[in-house]
C-alpha cells in the first residue's frame, strides 16, 4: 500500500485549509461518544494523537492537560488557533505517531480520532500508545473499521488501493489490531453509519 508518511504529511498539509469543512460537522457526534465513554479525572495528562486541526478540543474536559500530535504543521496551525479561541492551553508539537517523543508511562488518556486508519503501520502507531499509557491508563478510538468477524473482501481490498491513496484504508479490523498490540476492549459502540464507524475504549492488558 502507497500510504507511506511523507505522503501522508503532503497530503493533510493539501487538506487542512478545507479539513473542518469536511469532517467537523459530520463526526462532532461520533467524537463526543467516544470521549464522553472516557472515565475522566481532574488534572489527568491526555494525549491526542494525529489530532489534526484540533476538532476533538471541544469535547475534553477543561480540568486536564492537553498534548496534541500530528505528522502535519499546517494541521497544528489550526489546531493551535482553534485552543486559541476556546481558551485551551494545548502543547502541540509535530510528530509521527509510530515514533512518540514521549517517556514511558506518560499519560493517562490517549485519543486515537480517525488516525488508526490512515497510519502506514497502525500496529506500531498503537505500540507506542500503549508504551506512553500509565498502567491504569485508557486508549479512546473512533474510526471507520472492516467488520472483526471476517478480513475484507475482494472487491474492498481492491477498492482499498484508491482509498488508501486518497484518504483512509477501508479494510482494517478493530479488535485484531487493538490486541495485537495488548490492549483489552472495554467498550465497542457503533457511532456512525451503521457500524462502519466504531467507538472503542481500551485498557492494557
């Protein structure tokens, strides 16, 4: 698959003038579900991980400490304009989220909003998420996810060369992915279009 992260990086920073645009109304729901699923506490240290042009922010409670991601600049731009207006502090920084500039055990919340499915290598993406974890700490994903009861089919694989491309892969499955990288599900909630797009929030194992 083509979707290696120099692409990845040229195209967000292409996409982000007319990124919220697109996705903000569309996902505003599906996002507060997933965080609203997060047991939160005052002072906890999250992490948003490929948090684009910041449309999670709302969302969060306004008693923690927000650390942003993205593997695009023009992305934390907006991001960083976005806390500006809603008064957040927010340390943002330009990152690979399969190579985390973070010490072990260094958050309490990781957000994973629609990144799981456009990272090169979703497998290490979510090794890193569980190395920053604390021990007691909790992943939130939200993202489109191939059903975990069968791999794609035929025809979505070869469909998955263009979306790939484009925008996001159609055929990975939440669940394999999750364990594979020893994290045990505790919610899985459908949140949009059926369940194509899924809420999960996961523990270490």
């Amino acid at each position: 698959m083509f979707n290696t992260t120099a692409w990845n990086r040229l195209r967000y920073s292409l996409y982000a003038p007319v990124y919220d645009l697109v996705v903000a109304r569309a996902f505003r729901r599906a996002r507060r579900l997933a965080l609203d699923a997060v047991h939160w506490r005052q002072g906890q240290r999250v992490l948003l991980i490929g948090a684009g042009t910041g449309l999670d922010l709302p969302c969060l409670p306004r008693d923690v400490e927000i650390h942003a991601i993205d593997i695009s600049p023009l992305m934390l731009a907006r991001l960083e304009a976005r806390a500006d207006r809603y008064g957040l502090d927010v340390i943002a920084s330009t990152m690979d989220a399969a190579r985390l500039d973070y010490p072990d055990a260094h958050f309490d919340v990781v957000v994973m909003h629609l990144i799981v499915a456009v990272m090169p290598d979703p497998q290490a993406g979510l090794r890193e998420a569980h190395r920053v974890l604390v021990e007691d700490g909790q992943l939130c994903v939200m993202d489109k996810f191939q059903s975990d009861a069968r791999p794609a089919g035929v025809v979505r694989r070869l469909v998955n060369v263009v979306t790939s491309f484009l925008a996001t892969d159609i055929t990975r499955q939440a669940r394999p992915l999750l364990e594979g990288a020893d994290f045990v599900v505790e919610h899985d909630t459908p949140v949009m279009m059926g369940t194509l797009f899924r809420a999960l929030l996961a523990r270490k194992a």
